[in-house]
C-alpha cells in the first residue's frame, strides 16, 4: 500500500472514525440494552525526555493534532447485569489515512487481538512486527479494523481495550 498523504482529521472527525461496537455473535440488534456502558477516550501521546530516558504523556487531543501524531483509542465497558457476559467483540476502526501503531494493542482482561486489512470483512490474528502471511492486514499500514475478542466479563467488570495509531 503507498504513502498516504493529504488527508486532515479533526479531532471530532477521529471520534466518530474510531467508533466501536460491543457485539455477541448470535444476538440481534443492540444485544446488550442497558447490560453493558460502554464508551470511548481519545488522547495524543507526547514523548519527553525525563531523566535521560523517554517517557510518554497522554493529553487530551486537540482540535486538529498534527500530522504524525499518535492517538491513543482506549474502548472501555462495564458489565451492569448481574450475569457474565459471553464471547463479547468490541471493534475499532483505523479512519483512512491513519496507519495502526503494530503491537500496540492491549486489554486488562484476557483477550484475542484481531486484524483486517479490508474494512472489517475478514480478520485474522495481529502478527508480530515484520511477518505476513499474505492475507489481511499483514503490515500496520494495511489494517482498517482491529477486534478484541473477550471470552467472558464478569458481572461489574469493567473492560478497556486500547489500540494505537499514526495520524497521516
């Protein structure tokens, strides 16, 4: 895939970009209702040196963050019923012309992290930086979708999933 340039994303536009949804295969409609709380936070990633080594802050992201910024997308819910909660996928979208940071995905609770490359049709497991299989999103600047797919949330647990990308 070549270099992509010339695409501006306010901070509003990256909000409604990175929009996720919770899902249980098998359920119809909003599968949840009031059962899980769900919401999103998008925050830029400032690194300073410190010591003489380099940390990072995440600030709250600006109206327009400039060009090679990264943006830190954190996808949070809470189980508010009173049963665990099965096969939950949340999803996240990589807006066109940001690239997702590789390996940068995480998850406080035990979950599979998954990669698309064609806008969410097909998934297959993030690979480690540099291996390709040739299919999907085999290279950070391919994917389109990342999905973490959680067994089970416990009644009150709260899930945050968190990806990274590079604006344009």
């Amino acid at each position: 895939m070549g270099k992509k340039t010339g695409i501006l994303l306010s901070a509003g536009a990256l909000a409604l970009a990175a929009a996720f949804l919770f899902l249980v295969p098998g359920r119809a409609g909003n599968a949840f209702g009031p059962s899980l709380a769900w919401g999103t936070v998008s925050r830029m990633v400032v690194q300073r040196e410190l010591s003489g080594r380099t940390v990072e802050d995440l600030v709250p992201l600006p109206a327009a963050p400039p060009p090679g910024s990264v943006i830190e997308l954190e996808i949070s819910g809470k189980n508010r019923s009173g049963e665990v909660l099965k096969n939950i996928h949340a999803v996240g979208r990589i807006p066109r012309g940001c690239c997702y940071v590789g390996n940068s995905a995480r998850c406080n609770v035990d979950a599979q992290v998954l990669l698309s490359g064609d806008n969410g049709f097909t998934f297959q497991e993030a690979l480690p930086a540099g291996e390709g299989n040739g299919r999907g999103a085999a290279h950070s600047d391919e994917t389109t979708d990342i999905k973490f797919v959680i067994p089970r949330v416990e009644p009150g647990a709260v899930v945050k999933a968190v990806y990274r990308m590079r604006m344009p």
